[in-house]
C-alpha cells in the first residue's frame, strides 16, 4: 500500500474531526487572558499550541471537498484562535511556552514553520472577503513573529537551525532580506552534524527529526543543496537506530526522547520521500518505502499530514521499481557517540560507555536490559569506558578506586570540616578494582565475559531486567515474572518466553545475594523482572544471550 487519495480523504475526515473537537474546547464564555483559547488536558491554556489550532479551520475552509468548505463557524473558530494568540503574544512578537521557555525566538520559530506553510497554501485560493482578511491578518502575524526571532536567542543546538529555517521562509514570503544576516550568522557555525550523520544532541527521537526538517527548509529557501547532505546522512545513520520492528533506540540521547520505547521510524517518513525526491536517492527512497510498508501492514498511523499532501503530492509518491529495505546483519561502532550497535540473528544489542545501564538487548517484542553494579567505597556501578574492537566483537573497560584521607596534625584555620581544603590531604595508598568486559557475537546470539581483579571480595553483580510478562524456567523452576519481581539463579540457563518469542541466558551464577546498591544507586526498575548474577572478586563468568526457537528449547 502507497500514498493514494483515499488516504487523502481520510486526513480530511481527521482534520474535520479535529476541527470539531477544538471547536468544543475552545473557551468562549469570559474576557480575560483565555478567551479564544483552547483547553488540553494537563497542558491548559497555551499560546504555543493554537498556532496548530489554526492549521484546522483554515485549510478546510478552502477545500471543496470539506463539510467545513466556506464555514462560518471554522472561520469565527480562526478569528478567535488567533485574536487569543495575538494577545498572549510579546510586544516585540515572541510567545511564552509555559512549560519551561519565556519570550521565546525557538519556540516562536517552530510555530512559525506551519504559519508560513498554511500561508502559502492558501494565499492564492480564490475566497470571500472574510477569508481575503484572514490571510492579511495570517501574514501580519507571521512577519510580526519573524521580527521577534531577529532579535532573540536560543539554548540548543537545534535551535540555530530552526530559528535560520523560520527566518528563511519568511524572507522569501515576504522578499525583505533583512532577515538574512541573521541566517547566514547562524550558518557561520557551521552545522554541527559529524562524518557518521550523528547530531550534538545525540536524540534520535526528537532532535534528529527537527535538526533534519530544518536543514531541508533552508536547503530549499536559500538554495543552499549542500545541506542536503547532512540530512542525507542522518537519515543513513538512523537504519542503525532502528529494531527490525522500526522502533528507534533512543537510550544514547542527551535529551528528553532518551529511554523512550515508542518511537517508531515513521515520523521520518516524510523526510526520507523528500530527501529521496530531491536527491534522487534510491537507497533514501527504499528505506522510506520499508517504513511505509511496514506502518500500513501493522495499521500505524501515516504520519504525513494533510498540508503536505496539498502541496507536495509528488514527493510522497515512491516509483515503483524502488526496492524497500530490508534489515541485514551489521556490527556499527560509533566512537564519537560512545555507543555500538549490533544486529544479528534476530538480535539488536547496544552498548554504552559511561552508563550504569551499558547493555540494551531486544529481540523481537522481547526486551533485556543489563546494569552493572558493584559495592565499592563511593562506587555504585559498572560504567565502561574504552570501547574497543576485538575479534568476534568489543571489549570495554571497568576501573573503580577508593582511598582514605589523613589528617592534617595541625589547625586550618576553621574546625569546619567542609571548609578545609581536601586537596591538600594526605591519603592512603590507592585500593582498586579493574575489570574487563568482552561482548562477541555466537553462532545464535552473544556472548558475554567479565573478568575482574584487584581488592579481594568486592561484589559486582549485573542485573538483568527484562519484560514483566515473560514465563521464566530454569533448573529446578518455572515461574511467572511479574513487575519488581527478582530472581537469583545459582547455576544452569535461565529462560525467558513470551509465547511469540523467547531468549536463553546462562550459564547463571551467584556467588552472594545482593539485588540493591548503596544510597545514590539508580533503583530497580519496577516495570521490569529482574534476574541477578553476582560476583565476588577475583573472578571471570561467561555466559551467552541466545533466542529460543521452541518454548521447550
């Protein structure tokens, strides 16, 4: 299945629909600050998001195809919508996001972004005079917002590129090029995307997507194709982001996408079919064609709106010689994100440096993921460094240490010991714990050593917590996870089914019984079932991570 105008009539039916619940939520019984405005459940009343409120009303008042087709009611809806916006808005043109961002130039410039589009969409549809007005007042307000950006800041990369992107568009909406010195400051910078299409921010969930949409905006509005190639190459990079079920891996995030686990690739979709288009991508084209694919058989939600298919409908159509990709076996190390992804068998596993969670696993719907923790003067977890290739797989790095001050023997000039200066303390000779973790890949799965040495009798343990629904069997056991549940196996494989799907881990070992960390540990994940291996040092343990095709296996 393809983008197709049923597809087309089912967004308008979406719009339409949505257009009546704003309608039913919109405040208009006061006059003070919320007049106009629209309720949202947990959020309120917010200036920031009535700028999508008018994407609705607007674009259905122009279709001939809408019930809402020169509506008085979708107009009188617009008219409110925008006088509350107008009003809750800066004197120099800039809006609150009341969430965190006060006279905010990035927020602004994200509500921009539609503005311009809707603008563009309709400025040249023939309409009544009530419409004609509401265009005039649609472009006031952009040019008003575009001047409060000139002059604002930002906090984040991202924003760079979003505020360039805003002023862009409306450079070319309204041909004033004093916007463009302000563009081209930004610029200077340089785009922060590096040789492998990893951003600053690290987030595949979220500012990948944004950093992308922008950089295609200003690609377009300033002519500038050579930012195709970041975007290029973001896109590229995401495919190792990605589980076989089109879930993307967010743990490595720096940002508020990170441990989200539904995300799906999709959200990309568009960017994938225009940066294809543009480039002539076959290989941007088949991944978009996948995801497509995908998302119909599975009945997600297609996640192009209805202003694009108005006005870029060849962009969302994939020539039909273009083959959809397919997910094959890789082994991706990506040094500057301290982070490496394997696919094999199956199998998707992450590995992070300088986390207490260093190990992600799934399998189809069966997910694992793995912390190390260890008790150790004010050492709480097994964070690795050093990652490096080996034969087969990575190795990565554990060093823990702990000392003892002495004392000065003579006054400090304050008996506050907080005051004193530490530095100048004499110590004890340094106690360590090193170990060295090995991850390579089996002929069904992985394999996982871990060898540690140094002060004796210290205890590690890796905590694995994997779905709470999962039926668990072992040597002597079978037994239904539950959420918080532990489990402490001595010896044997430990298995963990789903019915659809199921992994085999051992052989288990627990030299002691330790399920929690000192104060300052991150606390059990009460979402998940947690099996524990622990260990005493010296030591080294092996085991392997493998699917069961069989529950008896």
């Amino acid at each position: 299945m393809e983008y197709t105008f049923d597809l087309y009539k089912k967004q308008v039916k979406g719009y339409e629909d949505y257009l009546e619940r704003l309608i039913r939520n919109q405040i208009t019984q006061t006059t003070d600050w919320k007049n106009g405005g629209v309720i949202l459940i947990d959020e309120g009343m917010v200036p920031f998001n009535t700028v999508g409120f008018l994407y609705a009303p607007a674009l259905l008042y122009f279709m001939e195809e809408s019930k809402y087709y020169k509506s008085q009611r979708a107009m009188d809806f617009a008219f409110s919508a925008m006088d509350f916006f107008e009003r809750n808005m800066s004197p120099e043109g800039l809006m609150d996001f009341y969430k965190c961002n006060y006279r905010s130039a990035p927020d602004t410039s994200f509500s921009i972004h539609p503005l311009v589009d809707l603008y563009r969409i309709i400025k040249d549809k023939s309409a009544d005079d009530t419409a004609e007005f509401f265009k005039q007042r649609l472009y006031n307000l952009i040019v008003k917002m575009a001047d409060g950006v000139l002059t604002g800041g930002f906090h984040t990369p991202n924003h760079r590129w979003v505020e360039s992107a805003a002023l862009s568009m409306v450079m070319n909406m309204t041909g004033d090029k004093k916007y463009l010195a302000r563009i081209n400051e930004f610029l200077a910078e340089g785009i922060d995307c590096d040789e492998e299409g990893e951003y600053s921010e690290r987030s595949t969930g979220g500012y990948n997507f944004v950093n992308n949409e922008a950089l295609l905006v200003i690609s377009q509005e300033l002519n500038k194709p050579e930012l195709l190639e970041f975007v290029r190459r973001n896109l590229l990079m995401m495919t190792y982001y990605v589980h076989t079920d089109f879930l993307i891996f967010t743990q490595n995030s720096t940002r508020q996408d990170r441990g989200k686990e539904d995300i799906y690739l999709d959200k990309y979709l568009y960017q994938y079919l225009k940066t294809g288009y543009l480039l002539n991508d076959e290989q941007l084209l088949g991944i978009a064609k996948a995801i497509q694919d995908d998302l119909f058989a599975n009945g997600r939600r297609y996640p192009i709106g209805l202003p694009t298919m108005m006005s870029e409908p060849d962009v969302l159509k994939i020539p039909e010689h273009i083959n959809p990709f397919e997910f094959k076996p890789f082994v991706k190390h990506f040094p500057k994100s301290n982070i490496v992804r394997m696919h094999h068998n199956g199998m998707t596993l992450s590995i992070l440096e300088d986390k207490e969670t260093f190990i992600y696993l799934k399998y189809k719907t069966f997910d694992m993921f793995i912390q190390g923790g260890i008790l150790f003067f004010n050492e709480r977890h097994i964070k690795v460094k050093n990652i490096r290739p080996i034969e087969n797989g990575f190795a990565m790095d554990y060093h823990g240490e702990g000392k003892y001050y002495q004392p000065f023997g003579e006054y400090q000039g304050t008996s506050d010991f907080w005051k004193m200066n530490r530095a100048r303390r004499k110590t004890t000779d340094i106690l360590a714990v090193d170990a060295v973790i090995e991850i390579t890949t089996t002929q069904k799965g992985f394999k996982v050593n871990l060898k540690a040495a140094g002060i004796e009798k210290v205890s590690i343990r890796l905590d694995m917590a994997i779905n709470k629904e999962a039926f668990v069997k072992g040597d002597g056991y079978a037994i239904r996870a539950n959420a918080g549940g532990i489990l402490l196996p001595e010896s044997g494989n430990v298995k963990a089914d789903l019915g659809s799907c199921g992994v085999k881990i051992g052989p288990a070992r627990n030299d002691t019984y330790i399920t929690e960390g000192l104060f300052g540990s991150a606390p059990l994940a009460m979402d998940k079932y947690h099996i524990f291996f622990n260990y005493m040092t010296p030591f080294e343990h092996s085991f392997t991570i493998e699917p069961t095709a069989k529950f008896e296996e």
